[in-house]
C-alpha cells in the first residue's frame, strides 16, 4: 500500500505522522456505574440515567427513576457537567454528554462514564464511538450472549488516534459549528410540533370551527369506531432475540413510541410462534403504551405506517387501537390520542391506582364528540399536511446530520486536514 506523503499506516489505519495511537482507557477514566438491586440498595432517593435515557448526542432526562443510595454511592456515582456516558449494553457505544440540566444525578451499572485524563475533546470522542459503531469496529471487543456487552476490560482497549491538540481545537469548533445547525433544526421541529399540538386542541375541541361549518358532532366510545388490541405475551428471553430470522417477528414496545411516532430502531425479535394474525400491525393502526413503571408514560401512543415491508408486533405491555376505516377517519382518530382530553382520561383511570396498567376496554370506553366522517376527513387533511412539513424538516436535518457524518470521517482520519 503506498502512503501519501506526511501519513504513516497505524493500528487504526493511515493517519497523519504527526498523529499518536493511543487506547480509551489510555485517555480516559472508565467508570461503570450503580448496580440496581432492590434487596440490597439502601440510602436516599436519587434520580439516575439508565441505557435508554442516553441517545446520540443527547440525554433524556423527561422521567428520571430513582435509586436508593449510600453516602458512598453519592460520592462515586454523581455526574459532573461534562462526563461523557457510553452504553455499556444494547446499541453498544451510543454516547452523550451530561451538561449537567440538573443539579443533581447519577448513573446506573448500564452505563461508562469517562472523564478526560488527558485534555483529549469528548466531543470528538463521540463522533469517534459514532464511527466505531457504525462500521462495527467495536465488534471484537464485544461480549454477545442474548444481549451485546462492552465490557470496561474490553473498552480500555479499544485503539483510537490522537491529532495534535491545535487539530483537536479546530475539529471540535467545526463540530460546534454543526451541531449548532442541527438545533436550530431541532428547534424549528419543536415549533412547529407544538403548532400541530395547539391546532388539534382547536380543531379538536370545536373551540376552532371550518368554514362551511361543522354540523353536529356526535358524542361517541372509541369503541365505536375500532377496537382495541392487546399485545404479545412471551415468556422471558427464551422468546426474545435480536436476531432477525424467519422464526422471528419484529417486536415494537414502549421505547418505539418517540413524539407521537413509531419508530423502527432498536427493535427486539420474538418468536412468531407467539404471534396471532391479528397482532401483526396494519397501516395506520396506534400503538399505545398500556403499562409502564411511570404514569406519565402509561397512554402515550403513535401511528404506526409500513415504511420497510417487514412485519411487526407489539409487546405485552402495549396495545394497538385499530380503527375500522369505514366508520371514522384513522388520522382523525389518531389525532384524539393527542389531546388533552385523552391525557385527562388517561390520568384519571390511572388516579388512585398503585397499577400502572390500561386494559384494551379502558381504551374502547373513551368518549370524544367527533363530526360528521366528511368533517373528520378534512381536519386529517390539515393534520396531514403539518406531518409533512415536519417530515420536510426532519428529512433536512437528517442530511445535515448525514454532512456532519462525512466531515468527520474525513476529519477524524486526517484525510482533510484543518491546520
């Protein structure tokens, strides 16, 4: 292989010759975080991140559980403002950065978190793990049993390149720059999301009328119009995978519910043998979280649509209201889980209860006024088309995202060179 002049062939491919190789444990302190036990786990109340709470380049932190903990554990486990945490299980390596929107938290055993040993940019080490994952060069440091583990012995390992600290300086600026273009995108969405949420309060409500009129609005049981559906029981992990096979179907849970949308990502696989025909989703069917640990969650829902031709299920905790397309509009019904009202309902069933869990009927017994289906079918028109002018948006951020990806794959193998 013949070099171009000024690189030099390294363990982690070709790299500029004034670049180092050195390993993350090398760079960083690695801490692996709380182990969860009910039994054993003593001491105070406190909010801590879980795997699913760390995406990509951000932290959940809508519905923080909490933990029992010693004054030890307050002491080892709380995050400081810029601690990058890392997936330890699941998407092996996903990482964010704890900017610290909290005063307080901490983390659970499910999770890295790596403090700089030697100035190396936590920004740069993201879009490095990013790569990792992508590629799947984290894939020999992995420990597979049902579940991938990256295990700390494993993870200190892991080679990594080292561009001088002016090049580290001027990649970390371009990413700013890139990152700040992504929330701008980010905030554009949430604008116009929480337009779309105040029109079907209007819409929805019959506080806003359409010209023409809306003649009378009949008072009916979600029951109705559909039914709803209860989801797949499965015993343990001997029914799960996360494999793809032709034993298996893709199986949705409460995590797969973003936004009001189902998302396909991070989906397990189950044995099809525990599938019905009539758990299998269909076009426009919602999905809704019918239990969960929080009661916030408990109710939220999405529209399911066929984008990859597989198919898919849905976990016992969740449920399925499938509207009967004959007698109201799919999108209209959809629209009335977004509501206020809906959320009242929901919170209302679940006052008093120590069980965090909905039964189809609960669902089939919400009365909504609802219009005439010509009516319903308009007001789905304008819900419609505010779905597509987000779906534009998000597409767009998507290509900048994508932009970013490139650029730092040529910046973080010294290909395109900044100083």
């Amino acid at each position: 292989m013949e070099l171009k002049p000024g690189y030099k062939l390294t363990e982690v491919g070709v790299i500029p010759e004034n670049w180092e190789v050195s390993t993350v444990g090398q760079e960083f302190e690695i801490k692996l975080g709380k182990m969860l036990d009910a039994e054993k786990n003593v001491g105070i109340p406190k909010p801590y991140l879980g795997n699913r709470a760390v995406q990509w380049g951000h932290i959940d932190i809508s519905d923080l559980p909490t933990v029992p903990m010693t004054r030890s554990d307050i002491a080892r486990f709380r995050l400081r403002k810029g601690d990058l945490l890392v997936c330890e299980g699941g998407e092996v390596g996903r990482a964010a950065i704890w900017d610290a929107p909290i005063e307080e938290c901490y983390y659970q055993k499910a999770l890295h978190r790596l403090r700089a040993l030697r100035g190396f940019d936590s920004r740069i080490m993201i879009e490095l793990l990013h790569q990792w994952s992508d590629r799947g060069l984290l894939t020999n440091y992995v420990t597979q049993t049902s579940i991938a583990h990256l295990p700390r012995e494993k993870f200190v390992e892991v080679p990594m390149p080292i561009p001088s600290p002016p090049e580290q300086r001027s990649i970390a600026t371009t990413l700013s720059d890139m990152d700040e273009l992504l929330e701008a995108c980010d905030r554009l969405i949430a604008k116009k999301r929480n337009l779309k949420q105040s029109a079907i309060q209007q819409l929805l409500t019959g506080k806003k009328r359409l010209p023409g009129g809306d003649g009378e609005w009949k008072v009916k049981r979600l029951g109705d119009v559909g039914q709803c559906l209860r989801g797949v029981s499965y015993e343990g992990e001997s029914d799960l995978s996360t494999h793809d096979t032709a034993q298996t179907k893709r199986l949705l849970r409460s995590n797969n519910v973003q936004d009001a949308v189902v998302v396909m990502s991070e989906v397990q696989f189950v044995n099809a043998a525990r599938v019905s025909s009539h758990q299998l989703l269909r076009e426009d069917d919602i999905l809704i979280c019918m239990a969960n640990g929080s009661k916030a969650l408990v109710g939220k829902a999405g529209l399911f649509k066929v984008e990859d031709g597989y198919q898919y299920t849905f976990g016992a905790f969740m449920g399925c209201f499938r509207t009967d397309s004959d007698l109201a509009n799919p999108l209209f019904a959809f629209c009335l889980f977004q509501t206020g009202q809906y959320r009242d309902y929901i919170n209302n069933l679940l006052a008093g209860s120590s069980i965090n869990n909905l039964k189809p009927s609960s669902i089939e017994s919400l009365e909504f006024p609802m219009p005439s289906f010509p009516k319903q079918t308009e007001i789905a028109a304008i819900f419609s088309d505010m779905n597509a002018e987000i779906t534009t948006l998000k597409q767009r951020r998507d290509k900048t995202r994508a932009l970013k990806q490139a650029m730092m794959q040529e910046l973080l193998t010294g290909k395109t060179r900044l100083i």
